[in-house]
C-alpha cells in the first residue's frame, strides 16, 4: 500500500495575522502567491516618516536599498532547501520526511514571493535580480549564497532540527522587521510568509525534544551517561548536542548583522525595516535614544560603550532573538530535570564565534571570556586546551574551519565581508 505525502499549507491569511490552514496533497500542491489582507489607510508605524501614508509603489530615492533587502531576504530561501536536499534518503519517519517536504515547498514559495516582488515593482533591474537568486547555490565554490549560514552543509538530520529551530528563528525575526515596513506591498507579503514560518521553528523545537527524549531513555537503559556508550547505542549524547546548538546559534547571531550599523540606523530611519512588533515600543522615533554595547577591550576583558539607539537596531533585535531562543531551552532542560538529570543544555554567549561584528575573530569560551589564541587554534585542529585530541570533534562538520594547504585552521578566516557588502 503506497503511503501518501502531504502538506498542511497556508491557503489565506486575515489583516490580524490568522492564517486558514489546510491539507495539500504533493502532486496537487500549486505555487501561489499569498498576501495579507490590506490594513485600510495603513500609516508608516517609525522612523522619521511615522504618521505618513504606506507606499504603495517604490519610491525612487529607496529603490536601490529596497531591492537589495528583498533579494538578500529572497536569496535565503531557496538556499535552505538546497542545503537540505539530500536528507530525504536518510529520513527517521513518515513524519519527519512530510515535515521535510512542508519546509522546503513554503521556503519555496517564500523565493516566489519575492521575485514577484522584484518582478511587479523594480522593472528590468528587478527580473535580473530575481534571474541571479537562481544562479547561486548553497554551498558553490564560485556563486555561494550571499549569508555564509546558507552555505554550510546539512548533511544530518539533528542539523536540519537545530537550523529549523535557530536559523528560521532569524527568518523569523528578519520577516517582523520587514513586515513593519513602509513600502506596503514587502509588509503585507511578509505577513503571509510569517504563517508558515513559525510551523518551521515547530518542527526544530519538537525535533530537538525528540532527540533528547531519546538520549535520555539510553542513558536510562544503560545507567550511563558516558558519551561513546550512547553512541553505541545508537542515540546521540548530550555533549554532542551542545556542540550542534553552538554552532548553529552562533551562527545565526551572525545574520543580524553588526552590532553597530548605519545601515540599520538608516533602514529604521527612512521606514524601510523596523523593529519586530515595533508597536510594543513607546518611542517609534529613537532618535534621542541611546543603547549600551559590550564591546571588546583588545585586553582579555570587555569595556561599555553607549551608541545612537538607530544604530544598534541590529543588537536591539538580536537580544529580542536570543530571549525568544531561551524558552525551547527551557522545555528541553524539563525533559532532563523531570527524569532526574542534572545536565542542562543551555545557550553559549553572544560573543563566542562570532564572524561578524565587534567580538568578530576574537575567541572566547562558551561565557564569552576571552581566551588566548594559541588555545583556540590547538582546539580547531584537534586538540584539546591541555594539548590531547578531544574525543568529540569542535564542529559538527569539518568542513566548517577553514584549513590551510598544511591542514591547520586559519583561525583569522572569517565572513564579515560577505556581511558588509550586503549592507548589514
């Protein structure tokens, strides 16, 4: 008997943001393109256009900055379905194979719905962008994707639950900013995109439980937490899971951007990308706010320093996005606390490997203390602080540092040029 697959799709969303789901059959499914109701006489909610009319066509002075936000928003959505291409021959279930398939048809139309928008409102310059979203791939030595996240392999499927639950928590957050924006036609389909993207986080969230459920019941069974016994057994240890969070969370972080920008302060300033649920905020304006970095002091430590609140737009939300990441922590440390464990998964600091912005290139610990260099590049090339190879590798995937022609990590290589050129 041939098991049928299928999708649970959005078919319509209302202007509050309720979405009318429904089940799709995959040879009947049919790409659309899907917006948000119209807000009737919607007002720019920020920045020094508040009040104002929404555009509903672009304005020409904000076509340039405009076009490259929704290509850069665009170009990662094909990119995820591309790095996780590969994981239906290896799928645990009927239902994580489905799950699979629901993610990369909606991150599929995701892509349609902003070369519709380059298409309907950027004219020649807009279909040659919208031509070049598909000449890139993930992970192409010659045309990458434009955010290096969107370049690294997911070749397991305890990588593709860690970057549902962190890296489309950023789409997530990326998808609030510009849904707040003034050029109505991005906000209304942003909206949409939204009602599909908190069921990928759901199949992160619920993933990673699962995993460690079933950790949990090994080392039950065993009486053992050590971790080659786990592995023997078939399940994945707790360390190694620690290690996949570190590395998709911290790269994540990166995709907000620096932590000081005049991009962002810009953006915000012209009404072109807010704050996520920017009416939570009393001041729509930030002009005479100021917020507080923790920035590097080039001595081991970290030094305060107070920065225009419209330049750390990018911080503001990142912090948003780490607090958000807190509560699937908190579930997956029930599941231990209640069966008796004292081990915890918990979240590395915003500082450690970080490629992009002010503690780029500077090695911390999982704290976020600044460690000496020499004991970073023992650690990346297989060995441990105290000069013995670790029995679990840094990195989920070895690909991941870059090496040298005599095999050892670069430790200065980084990606914060890709960043920039992007404008973030």
């Amino acid at each position: 008997m041939r098991r049928k697959v299928y999708l649970r799709t959005a078919i319509s969303v209302d202007t509050k943001g309720w979405a009318t789901f429904d089940y799709v059959k995959m040879p009947d499914y049919r790409w659309g393109i899907f917006l948000a109701e119209p807000e009737a006489d919607r007002k720019i909610g920020f920045g020094d256009n508040f009040g104002q009319a929404a555009w509903q066509q672009v304005p020409g002075e904000h076509r340039s900055t405009l076009r490259r936000l929704i290509v850069t928003q665009g170009d990662t959505e094909p990119a995820s379905v591309e790095q996780q291409r590969l994981l239906g021959h290896t799928a645990p279930s009927l239902y994580d194979l489905r799950n699979l398939f629901q993610v990369n048809v909606e991150e599929g139309r995701h892509l349609w719905a902003m070369v519709y928008l380059l298409h309907a409102y950027f004219g020649r310059d807009g279909r040659e962008e919208a031509e070049e979203l598909l000449e890139r791939h993930s992970g192409d030595a010659d045309k990458p994707r434009i955010l290096s996240t969107f370049n690294e392999p997911i070749s397991d499927w305890l990588s593709f639950y860690m970057f549902t639950y962190f890296t489309d928590r950023d789409g997530k957050f990326q998808l609030k900013s510009l849904a707040e924006s003034s050029f109505d036609p991005l906000s209304r389909t942003c909206r949409f995109m939204l009602t599909e993207e908190a069921h990928h986080m759901f199949v992160g969230d619920t993933g990673i439980g699962r995993v460690i459920k079933r950790t949990i019941e090994v080392m039950k069974e065993l009486r053992t937490d050590d971790p080659v016994a786990i592995r023997k057994a078939g399940a994945i240890d707790l360390p190694t899971i620690q290690r996949y969070l570190n590395f998709w969370f911290s790269s994540s972080l990166d995709l907000f951007g620096g932590d000081s920008s005049s991009n962002a302060a810009s953006y915000f300033a012209n009404g072109l990308k807010g704050r996520p649920d920017e009416e939570r905020y009393e001041d729509h304006l930030a002009a005479e706010q100021a917020h507080t970095l923790e920035l590097p002091d080039g001595k081991g430590g970290a030094r305060s320093e107070q920065i225009p609140m419209r330049n750390a737009m990018n911080e503001v939300v990142r912090e948003s996005y780490v607090r958000d990441c807190e509560k699937g922590l908190a579930r997956w440390n029930k599941l231990l606390e209640d069966s008796g464990y004292p081990q915890r998964m918990f979240l590395p600091s915003p500082r450690f490997r970080r490629t992009v912005g002010s503690w780029a290139n500077v090695p911390t610990d999982l704290s976020g203390k600044p460690i000496g260099a020499e004991r970073v590049c023992g650690a990346a090339n297989g060995m441990a602080a105290d000069g013995r190879r670790p029995r679990i590798r840094a990195e989920p995937d070895e690909r991941r540092v870059r090496a040298g022609e005599d095999g050892r990590v670069d430790c200065a290589s980084g990606t914060r040029d890709q960043y920039e050129a992007h404008g973030f």
